[in-house]
C-alpha cells in the first residue's frame, strides 16, 4: 500500500481527524511508530508525532506530519545508562511535565483537526494519566511480539513460581507454563535489579490494561495462538495489523545513514549466497566476540555483509585494524557497512540468510523476505523471539552455545549449504507468502486495520 499524496489525502473524509503519535526514542521502536503513523495516514487521519530532542527523525523526512519536540530534564548519568530499565523508569517520570505542556498545546490548536487519540509507546505508561486528564482516548503500540510480551508480562508469576532468581544450574530447563520457553529465555531484560524490572512491568501491563486500545505489529498466522490468549486477557479491544513496513515505502526513520554501497555490493553476488549479519541498534559485543564474528564469517567461506555500526564493540580502539586483517582475508567476498538499508538488503536475492539478535523488527523483517536466520539474542525480547524462530516456526537456527569460530563456520554451512537450511527456507517462504495474504483486503491485518480505524474515527 502506497502512503497517499498530500493532496489526495485531503479530501479524505477523516482529513480534520487528528492521531497524536509518541514513541520511544530508539531505534527499534521508532521504526515501527513512524510506520504506523504512514498506515494511518494513508487512512485519511492527519498525523502529529511528539519526538525528543535527541535520537529524532529529521522532519523535513516526513512533511506531510506535524512534529513537536519535547525536552526532559536528564543527567548525563541517566541518558548513557546501560540499563534499559532503569532509563526506562526514569523517563516516565521525568517526561510527564513536558509532555503534558506540549500535548496541552497541540489539543488547544484546533486549526489542524479535532483529535481522535493520542497513540502511544506501551513503554509510555505515564501517558495514560495525561489522556484521561484531557479525556482524549489513548491507544498503546507493542513493538514487539506477542509471545515475548506474554513472557514479560508473567515475570511476577515466574517469581512467584521459584523460577527467578535464575540459577545457573537450572537454566536448560523447560517452562510449562510457558512453553517452548526454558529458563534461559527469561533473561529478559538488561537490568542490574529485579525490583526495577517487576516495577516496569507492572507498570506497562497496568498501562495497557487502562487503555483504548492495543495495536500489535504481527500477523494472524505468525501468531494465531497467542493473539487469540491475549485477546482474551484484555479488556481493551487488540488490533494484529503487522507487518506495518510492508504498507508503506521503504522506511527513512533511520538515525544513522544508511549505507547504499551494500545494494552495489549484493548486485555482484550471487543469488541466494550473502549472509547478512546484523545486531540492531543497541546489542553489544565484546573484542573477543568480535573476532571470533570475523573469523567465523571469513572462514566459512561465504560472502557476507557486516553491519558494524559505531559503539557494537564498546571501548576498542582498534576495531578499524581488526577489520583490515578479517577484510584482507576475505576479500571481495566481504563488506562491512556502518549501517545498512536492512530491508532493501533483505529483499535483495542476493542475501540467503540473515544473522540477527532477534529483534522483533529484524525478525519480522527476515520473515516478511523469506529469509532463513541465524538468531544470537542479547537480551529483552530477543529470547524469546528466537525460542520462537527456532522451535515454533522453525526458520533458523538458536546460536545457543559460545560465540567461537568454528562454531559460528558449522552454522553458517548448516544454514546455507544443508538440507536442512532448504527446508527453513521452504518454511519462512510459506511464512512470507501468509504475511502478504494478511494485509491483501480480506485478510486478517487488514479486517483489523479496518476496525481499527472505524475505532479511531468513533469519537
Ligand atoms: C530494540 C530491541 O532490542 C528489540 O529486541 C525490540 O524488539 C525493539 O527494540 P533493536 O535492538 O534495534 O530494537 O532491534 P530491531 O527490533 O531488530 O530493530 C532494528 C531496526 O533497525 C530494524 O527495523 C532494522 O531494519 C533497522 N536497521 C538495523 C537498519 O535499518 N540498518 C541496520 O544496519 C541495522
């Protein structure tokens, strides 16, 4: 579906009904705001988008949304924690006062429409108390699956199970209450304290509970199980619309530039044999990691694309000698980018596999491409999604053990040169093809998106 021009979009009969956007300000929830923003848009609804001062998407990208700015006050001590929590926590509380004045503002200027919501973050708790002031309906956004969040969201009954805290001994142990989850998948979160991390999710789950409504970015056939037990749970209404980015053009809510050499490379390669190896935006790895990647990758003998973007490998100086020798190896048959157009490269019939952290966008991304993976979750979300990508769906392969060379050489050729990669192919292809039949009119992402904005239209 191609996002509308301007002018067409005016004549829509929801052309005075404006939707207010906020998301989280990374990476891996802007994406997927901005791209419902485009869905809605397409809708008819005028859009508004409240972004930070820092980590925003330039809005000269966007001129047919609103922007509007918010500045919290944050120590430099709380802006460069490494714990997402914690961040988390802290911005709920320090947001409120200045969301609260700049959405005060957009709802006094009626000249751009009457509002019909405000759509918010799910992380954005806070936001809820703010809507019911203003008696404006807040839906929340998940960006992740629905089977990572249920597993979130049962964290105080896993504490209360015996299962946290984690023992070592225990982690290879199955979960029935949350099966095919074992132990080691509910290292959720990158947090130093466990009271933080139930505070969160207590927090989030009461926000959602509050809400209008719940707007989930998978599909019906990706997640059927879960989003009918989800559903049942909810007192507000549940709307699976995903997979947002293939409604829209090419996503430009990147904060770094994408680097379009990767598209030149790939045009040389052959079909079906690049593996394309990327962490997302916040993962980390170690120098130790890092070359055993880039001997792994070298060594299999596979051409490959590496996404090494700025702060991967914290506190290494000489990353760029370190790619030298790992690139003087391998050749043409290696590129290493800052940052890649993700999802042109998947699209590419080049690539053949995909080597990710589990991110929920990478994932559905890879899926929506038909690309098998390889799944090296760091933390939050990504366990999960991989528990699922491997056990459920079957379309890759759970780099479980040590991150060592040889090791990583035997996965590669597993994914790419076996029987059993063909048969993940054949699998995430299938999968592919029921995402696209989702969003055609009469599928499932797309009856819900048809509800969803007949909801958003009632006011
Ligand atoms: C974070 C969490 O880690 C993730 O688990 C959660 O589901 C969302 O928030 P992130 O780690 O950045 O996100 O991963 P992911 O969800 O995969 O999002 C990364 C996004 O950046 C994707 O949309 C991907 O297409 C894009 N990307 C990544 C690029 O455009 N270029 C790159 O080189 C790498």
């Amino acid at each position: 579906m191609e996002v509308p021009s301007e002018e067409n979009q005016m004549d829509s009969p929801k052309k005075c009904l404006r939707v207010i956007l906020f998301p989280v300000p990374l990476q891996g929830h802007i994406n997927p705001l901005i791209q419902l923003a485009g869905i809605l848009y397409s809708r008819g609804f005028s859009i508004s988008i409240i972004q930070f001062g820092f980590n925003s998407i330039n809005p000269s990208t966007y001129p047919h949304f609103n922007f509007h700015s918010i500045l919290p006050t944050l120590s430099e001590t709380d802006a460069n924690t490494g714990d997402v929590i914690a961040f988390a926590l802290k911005l709920n509380c320090c947001c409120f006062s200045p969301f609260r004045e700049c959405f005060s503002n957009i709802l006094s200027d009626t000249s751009k429409g009457r509002i019909a919501c405000l759509i918010t973050d799910a992380a954005w708790y806070f936001t809820q108390a703010i809507a019911d002031e203003y008696n404006i309906r807040r839906l929340a956004v998940r960006t992740t699956s629905i089977c990572s969040f249920l597993a979130f969201a049962a964290l105080p009954l896993l504490r209360e199970k015996g299962y946290i805290p984690l023992e070592e001994s225990r982690l290879e142990e199955p979960i029935p209450e949350l099966t095919p989850c074992k132990i080691k998948d509910i290292h959720m979160i990158k947090s130093g304290n466990f009271e933080d991390i139930f505070r969160y999710v207590t927090n989030v789950v009461r926000g959602n509970r509050a809400s209008s409504g719940l707007i989930w970015n998978t599909f019906e056939d990706l997640e059927r199980a879960k989003i009918a037990e989800f559903s049942r749970e909810s007192p507000a209404p549940v709307f699976p619309i995903g997979p947002f980015h293939k409604y829209c053009l090419a996503s430009s809510s990147s904060l770094l530039e994408p680097d379009k050499s990767s598209l030149s490379w790939l045009e040389k390669q052959a079909t079906n044999s690049v593996i394309y190896v990327s962490f997302g935006s916040l993962a980390v790895i170690n120098e130790k990691e890092f070359q055993e990647i880039g001997w792994g990758l070298v060594n299999s003998k596979q051409p490959f694309l590496w996404v090494v973007r700025p702060g991967l490998v914290p506190g290494v100086q000489r990353l760029d000698r370190l790619l030298e020798g790992f690139l003087k190896v391998a050749g043409e048959r290696g590129l290493v980018v800052k940052w890649a157009p993700q999802q042109a490269v998947l699209a590419h019939q080049a690539t053949g596999g995909f080597w990710t952290h589990g991110g929920w966008n990478s994932t559905l991304e890879s899926i929506c491409e038909g690309v098998p993976m390889i799944c090296q979750p760091a933390f939050g979300d990504q366990r999960v999604n991989t528990r699922y990508v491997s056990d459920v769906w079957r379309v890759g392969i759970h780099l479980e053990n040590r991150i060592e060379r040889g090791e990583i050489q035997r996965t590669i050729r597993r994914l790419m040169g076996s029987e059993e990669g063909e048969e993940m192919r054949g699998r995430i292809r299938s999968l592919k093809e029921k995402g696209e039949a989702c969003l055609r009119p009469g599928g499932a992402s797309y009856k819900s998106l048809d509800r969803l904005t007949d909801y958003i239209s009632e006011i």
